[in-house]
C-alpha cells in the first residue's frame, strides 16, 4: 500500500470516528477503487471546482486539489484528481489527455507515486576520504583505539 493511501485511510478513521466504522470497513471500501489521477499543463487561473467540473462528467469525483506556490498562492499548473471507480478514471484519462481547458492542451493520466529524490538538503554526499577511521598518521585499526 502506498503511503498516501494510508495517511487517506487514517484521515476517514478520524472523519468517521463518531459513525463507529472499523478500520476494516475503511479499507474495503476504499482500497479497491480509488484512482488518482494526474493532470498538467492546467491554466494557471482555473478553480478545483471547474476542474472537478470536467471530471464528474466520467464518474464520481472524490477529491480534487490544483498544487499551488507556498509563497504566492499561484497555481503550479498541474493538479491531482481522485475518483472512486478504475474504469471511470480510465476512461476520463482517455478522452481527456490532450483536451483543451481555455486555451491550453491539458495532459492527464495516472499518477505515480512520489519518487525519492536525493539531491536535496544540507548533506548531499561528495568527495573527501571515505576511510574515515584511518586518517592522519596514527595508522591504527578501529578496535585497538579502545
């Protein structure tokens, strides 16, 4: 299972703690279903309404978000739909990848699971002596240290 799939499902636990539905109940009903789907190149003034919009023409919609700058607030061009059945989604992925929304071609398909990138932070490996325990010129074995 992907981690997002589980941060989703804990997410409806606390939503649905007061209806009494057990963890179970959650993961029948929502593992088998869901699609998220990607969808880029959006125009930079578009609404999550309006996106969903063209969506639900396919099927249910169960959640639609248009990534935004943490700074601006301006969209980023792209956005993630979910929708509660594969074959709805399929079928939304194949007419609407390559459709225009005001102007602008729009791609979608399934997204895919975020990749782990390693050029990030303060530590980002390099060169140097990867014999750390053998510099200088005491030249002795770890173990004889202590």
């Amino acid at each position: 299972m992907s981690g997002f799939f589980i941060n989703k499902i804990f997410s409806y636990i606390y939503v649905f703690l007061n209806k009494k539905v057990t963890f179970v109940e959650l993961l029948i009903k929502y593992s088998k279903f869901i699609m998220k789907i990607f969808c880029g190149s959006l125009p930079f003034n578009l609404e999550e309404t309006e996106l969903k919009e063209f969506f639900e023409e396919y099927g249910e919609v169960t959640s639609t978000v248009i990534i935004t700058d943490k700074f601006s607030g301006r969209s980023k061009g792209f956005g993630f739909i979910e929708m509660s059945d594969d074959e709805q989604a399929k079928k939304a992925i194949a007419e609407l990848n390559g459709a225009e929304i005001s102007g602008r071609t729009i791609v979608v398909n399934k997204a895919e699971e975020k990749r782990e990138n390693n050029r990030g932070g303060f530590n980002r490996g390099g060169g140097g002596n990867k014999d750390r325990f053998n510099k200088g010129g005491y030249n002795k074995s770890r173990s004889d240290r202590w």
